[in-house]
C-alpha cells in the first residue's frame, strides 16, 4: 500500500504513526544509527524520515541505504531542499511551506525538483508545511527566511491549513522546528485539526512520552521525533508504548 493511502487509512481509523527523524548531519559515522535502528525494530515506529534545513554532508545516500539494509520500514525523504532529493529512499514530503511567503519554497523548489522526482520511483506526499512558533528562532525559520504562525493565532493556522487542503495537499505537517523550546500546543493542533480532514503529521520539541501522548490526543496522527533520540534513544520505547496501547484500545 502506499504510504498516503496508509496514512489515511490509519488516520480515518483514528490510528496513531510514529516517524523517526534522522538529520545527516548529526551522523558521522553509520553505525551511529545502530541502537536507533534496533529500537525502531522491536517497537512500533512507523516511518523513518530523513533530512534537515541544513545538510552539509554527502551522506544522505548512505544513510538511507543504512536504513534499509536494517529495517523493513519506508524511509521517507523531509528534504529542506530541492538538493536533498534521494532515489534511494521510498517516499517524498513534496512540503510547500504554506505559513510562510517565500515564493521558492511555496513552488520554486518543487519546480526544479519536479522532472527528478519524476524520473525514479519515489512516491510524492503533496504536503502542506507550516512552521509554528515555538520561542527562539529555528534553523528552519532562519533558513527558509520565513515567519513561522504566532503560536496564539489559531484561527490563523487554521485558515492556512484549510487553504492547503483546498489547493490539493494530502497531509498537513505542523513542525515547531527541530530541537525546539516549547512543542506545538494541544490547542494549536486540535485547531488545525478540526479545519481539515487531511492527516495531520506534528513534530518540533517532542521530547517525552507526555508531550507525545498530548500531541496525539489533540489530533496528531503522526508525531515525528528527532533531537530527543539523540540525546535519548530510549525515550522511543516509552513513546512507542503510549501509541501501542492507543491503538490497541481504538482496534478493541
Ligand atoms: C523537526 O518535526 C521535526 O522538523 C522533529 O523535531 O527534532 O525536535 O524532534 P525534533
């Protein structure tokens, strides 16, 4: 099945998904993903994304491949740019930055990245992107030199997220940046929520197993984890039971 079409099953079924994040540049050595990896396999992580504002290594390929030489789950691309485009990997956040109004990130990325995405095999995920504040600036705010949406202006997040599922976009991703200070709000997500049906992938600052379980009772189908893996790989565990037991009480 396609990872779209799952996502919207699972979404519609009020499933919950996890997405690893594995950023290349904090990776210097390829056996750095070993525990990671282990982790995701014995619990229930769904996806692994790969990708950052900033890649500044040549590794992308070889992490990819890493990954799947290791584990059986889609490793999809969450590229900041139209040079982080792998065909090894399986799918594509095709992201248009929709909270902010930087016209090479609503379509000119897209334009140059179009014909390559075309000529593999990678399966595209039309993706709404919104940036929320979340106190200091973040690399993805500085580099994608937009605005990210005042974390109190939910009727204003919620109108852009309406508007990118009225353009066509499948998925609304609401990322408070990676490693940031405060995680996008309960309130901030079940507005966004309940002004599309699209699945709803949150990340940004989700570093315990609360603050997880919170975004996913807001409205989060998918709730990406990055920066606290790094520091603490375990945390997966813990985090991977909260949605375990979540979607085992939805299946009874
Ligand atoms: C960042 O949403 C991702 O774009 C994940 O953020 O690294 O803070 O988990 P963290």
């Amino acid at each position: 099945m396609s990872i779209l079409k799952d996502l919207s099953t699972r979404s519609k079924q009020g499933k919950k998904s996890i997405a690893v994040l594995v950023d290349p540049d904090k990776i210097n050595e390829l056996s750095k993903l070993d525990s990671l990896l282990r982790l995701a396999a014995e619990n229930c992580v769904d996806y692994f994304f790969v990708g950052g504002s900033l890649v500044s290594t040549t590794n992308l390929s070889a992490i990819i491949k890493y990954i799947k030489r290791h584990v059986t789950l889609p490793v999809v691309l969450f590229p900041g740019s139209a040079l982080q485009i792998d065909p090894s990997a399986d799918a594509i956040l095709f992201l248009s930055l929709i909270s902010g109004r930087n016209p090479d990130l609503l379509i000119g990325q897209h334009v140059i990245a179009a014909p390559i995405i075309k000529s593999n095999n990678l399966e595209v995920l039309p993706t709404g992107y919104m940036l929320i504040n979340s106190g200091k600036t973040t690399s993805v705010a500085y580099i994608s030199n937009t605005t990210p949406i005042p974390e109190d202006k939910y009727s204003l997040a919620a109108c852009t997220a309406m508007a990118g599922e009225m353009l066509g976009l499948q998925l609304i991703y609401l990322d408070a940046g990676s490693g940031a200070e405060r995680e996008v709000s309960s309130k901030m997500i079940n507005s966004v929520r309940k002004s599309v049906s699209v699945p709803l992938i949150v990340g940004g600052g989700i570093n315990s197993a609360e603050k997880a379980t919170r975004a996913l009772q807001a409205g989060a189908d998918l709730i990406v984890i990055g920066n606290a893996l790094e520091k603490e790989p375990d945390l997966l565990i813990e985090i991977s039971d909260s949605v375990y037991e979540w979607n085992q009480s939805i299946a009874s």
